[in-house]
C-alpha cells in the first residue's frame, strides 16, 4: 500500500459523508452550493495533487465551526450538524496525516 493510503481514504470517506448528508434527502440550492466545494475535494482527491492534504484540512475548519454552531442553536438538526461536525474533525485530521505521512511540506 502506498504511504498514506489509510489517511488519504479515511479523508475521502468523511468527505462523502459530509456530501451525502448535506445533498440527502432532498438538496437544497443552499445545500448544494456548500456541498460543491466538498465535492470537488473528493473528485481531485481520487489522484490528489501534491498538496492536497492541506487545501482539504483548510476547508474543513469553516465547516466545523458552523456546524458546531448549528450544534449549539438548531436543536431540531442537532444530529445532522453534530454528523458534519465530527466528519469535518475526521477528515481535517486525515488529511494533515496524508501530507505528513507522503512528506509533503506545506511550509514552501
């Protein structure tokens, strides 16, 4: 297995998660223009480019902050935000390993 393999497809299936629970059951146009962004992390993550790991990680704090603020003041979805919140953390975690792990610097 190439190195990072585990990471990289731990990243990816949080991020499908994240989709399908944003686009399921029935999209919204507000739903769906916050879910474009994950899936083009998904797409270019299936052969990812050199940096990937951190462009990923870097998207991922502005979707845990407003689903754990969602969290805190929608009790009716607490379960769907509490869902993209964790999935958020899982996959800003496995994409800093893949980067780590491939030796990819994200300082040059």
């Amino acid at each position: 297995m190439p190195s990072g393999f585990q990471s990289r497809a731990s990243a990816l299936v949080s991020l499908l998660i994240m989709i399908a629970a944003l686009l399921l059951p029935v999209p919204t146009p507000w739903s769906g223009t916050v879910a474009v962004p994950l899936i083009i992390l998904f797409a270019t993550g299936c052969k990812p480019p050199r940096k990937w790991g951190g462009w990923v990680a870097a998207a991922m704090v502005p979707y845990f902050c407003i689903a754990l603020g969602e969290v805190i003041a929608n009790p009716e979805e607490r379960l769907m935000a509490g869902l993209l919140a964790v999935c958020a953390t899982i996959t800003f975690f496995a994409a800093l390993d893949f980067n780590r792990r491939t030796g990819v610097s994200l300082r040059s």
